[in-house]
C-alpha cells in the first residue's frame, strides 16, 4: 500500500486510465506535428521559389543589380533600357514559363503514380512524353507546305493527340501484364521507339522550320514568348484545378479500388479524368519545352519525402510548387554553368532527377525484401 501511494501510476487501474487519456492526446500531438511540417514544408517551397525568380532575373549574360530588378518590375523605370528588355522580354516570359510547366511535368508525374500505384512512373519513363514528341514531328512535317510556320494551336493538339495515344498504348499493355517493372520496362522501350522515329524524321529535314525540331527535341526554355505564356497558363491552371478538385476521390482510390467504390467514387470516370489532365498537362510541356525527363518522377518522390504523406489534397499543390522551383533553377543552371553556351534543360534534370530514381528503386527492393 505505502509503495502504491508513493506510486500510483503502478496501480492497474491507473495504467488503462494514463493509456485513456493519453491516445486522444497523442492523436492530437500528431496531427499538430504533421500541421506544422506541412506549413514549413510550404513555406520553404514559397520562400525558395521567390528567391529561385529573383536569382534567375539577376544571372545571366548581362548582370543586373537588385535595385535595377526593383525599379524595372515594382515601378515601372527604365523598361526601355537595355536591363528593362532583358528582364521584360527575355528573362521574365522564361522564368513564368519555366514555373508553369515545370509544375505541370510534376503534377502529370503524380497523377500517373497515383493511376498505376507506383512512385517509379512518370510521363518520360512510361513514353508518353517521347510520344508527343513523335506526334508532333509528323504533324509538323507534314504541315511544312501548308505555313510558314507551326501553328501554337496546332502544336499543342498535335503534342495532346501524341499523349494520349502513348497513354493509351500503355493501358493497353496494363490488362496483359500483372508485373508493375515489367510495364515500366514496356514503357521504356516505347519511349525509346518514339524517340529513335523522331530522331529519324528530324535527320531527313531540311526546311528551317523543319530544323528547329533538333533543338526542339533536346527540351529548352529559351524560345519562351509572352503569348506562350498566356497559353500555356490558360491550359495548366485549369488542369490543376481539376487535379485538386478530385484530389478527395484519388485519396480513396490510391487506400484500394474496394474502399473507393463503398465510398461512391466511380472508378472508370476517376481513370479517365486522370488520363486527360495527365495527357493535357504532358502535351503543355512537350509543346512549349519539348520532352523534358525525370521531373515527372524525382519531383512528387521528393515532396512525398518532404511531407511524409501522399494525400493528394496535399501533394498535388506540393508537387506543382516543388516542380516549378526545380525547373526554375536547372533552367538557371543550363544558361549560366557553362556560358556563353547553354546546356538542354534534360541535361541538367536528368543529372538531378536520375540518382533520386536509382536511389528510389533501390529503396523500394530494401522494403519488399523486408
């Protein structure tokens, strides 16, 4: 009894009552704790980004200073100076487009990962982006005679109807094999396919328009225009929109089809709409950057990672903020490592996007081996 008294905790009836009390309390803790990694998580992102923009403005052939950047931009000086065309007409229209489809290569990555259930897929690995590519070559071949010069809207379909029909071709696939690694092999080699096609018909061009499909092919943010701007977000936006209004149904389809479905969710549709905003998004990319690789899959591994969770209602505006800050500085990094020269911007997001996939395939044999 002296000892109870001394330490009521050891009683029985005082172990289950701490243990009552102390779960919902935990809950709490943890849902706190997870509230502030979510906000940080953001934060950075935000922070990063707007400093990303501002380095990206600064850097380049022609230096300008952060008053310069101030006055061009926040009151209107000096735009008609050597600095204000540089920023206003070269630099700017770069920087937002970079943001815009660097956020929607990740966003397209992440939604295929949660279509198929596996973090590996993505746009590039599975063909859809090399398809595109191909689409696009034929469509603009073919079109040589007819204008001067490759039409935006025609672009843009062309890169769409390329998209969807890689997409297709690996649902179609998906019925007949059971094995994940082996569709992503399948997916592989249709992008292999793609390119060795579209590396072919550019070898045999010899209209200027024609020609500018090589450099086209290596993916660049270089040509960027205030019109592609414009388009550009008049696509991508309303995609993302889309993607998060159905982030609750893909947080029921991505804990099993059985969940969703007692949920109400209707699968076919949900699938479908994933496919369409994939290959809207993909298609956005391919005609504006050309095929650029492993954003669509580093870029929603390293959120998930950063987050510690897939909720799409949380990891779809994550992706999108975490692909444009990563495209925003391989973009930096391709026109100033080696200036006056500029590298492809696949160069610098393979380099980047290439070891965070090794490191997550071999992350996930250590898991299955467990």
């Amino acid at each position: 009894m002296k000892n109870t008294a001394k330490y009521p905790h050891t009683s029985l009836f005082s172990i289950f009552a701490v243990k009552e009390v102390s779960l919902p309390e935990m809950k709490e803790k943890t849902n706190n704790r997870n509230t502030a990694r979510y906000c940080i998580v953001f934060a950075v992102f935000i922070i990063l980004f707007i400093a990303a923009v501002m380095l990206s403005i600064r850097i380049g052939s022609v230096n300008i200073s952060a008053k310069d950047i101030f006055d061009i931009l926040f009151r209107g000086d000096r735009s008609d100076t050597v600095a204000g065309n540089v920023i206003l007409k070269i630099r700017l229209p770069r920087i937002i487009l970079a943001s815009l489809l660097g956020g929607a290569l990740s966003l397209s990555g992440f939604l295929i990962q949660t279509f198929f259930r596996n973090p590996i897929a993505g746009p590039f690995v599975l063909g859809i982006s090399s398809g595109a590519k191909l689409f696009l070559a034929i469509v603009t071949i073919a079109m040589t005679g007819l204008f001067s010069g490759m039409p935006v809207s025609a672009t843009v379909i062309a890169s769409f109807i390329g998209s969807l029909l890689s997409m297709l071709l690996i649902l179609l696939f998906t019925g007949r094999v059971k094995s994940m690694s082996s569709l992503l092999v399948i997916g592989i080699m249709i992008s292999f396919i793609c390119s060795a096609l579209t590396d072919l018909l550019i070898n045999f061009a010899n209209d200027s328009d024609i020609v500018n499909l090589t450099h086209w092919s290596t993916g660049s943010f270089s040509a960027a225009t205030w019109q592609d701007v414009r388009i550009s977000a008049f696509i991508v936006l309303p995609a993302l929109l889309a993607a998060f209004i159905a982030s609750k149904p893909m947080g029921a389809y991505l804990l099993g089809e059985g969940y969703a479905k007692s949920l109400g969710v209707n699968i076919k549709a949900l699938r479908v709409l994933l496919v369409l905003i994939t290959g809207v998004l993909s298609s956005c990319v391919a005609a504006f950057a050309g095929p650029i690789s492993f954003v669509g899959i580093a870029v929603p591994h390293i959120s998930r990672q950063l987050l510690k969770t897939s909720k799409p209602i949380l990891m779809i505006p994550a992706s999108f903020l975490c692909g444009a800050l990563f495209c925003v500085l391989c973009d930096l990094a391709a026109r100033t490592l080696f200036s006056p020269a500029e590298l492809s911007i696949s160069t610098v997001t393979s380099a980047i996007g290439a070891p965070v996939v090794i490191w997550l395939m071999l992350s996930r044999r250590r898991q299955n081996e467990a």
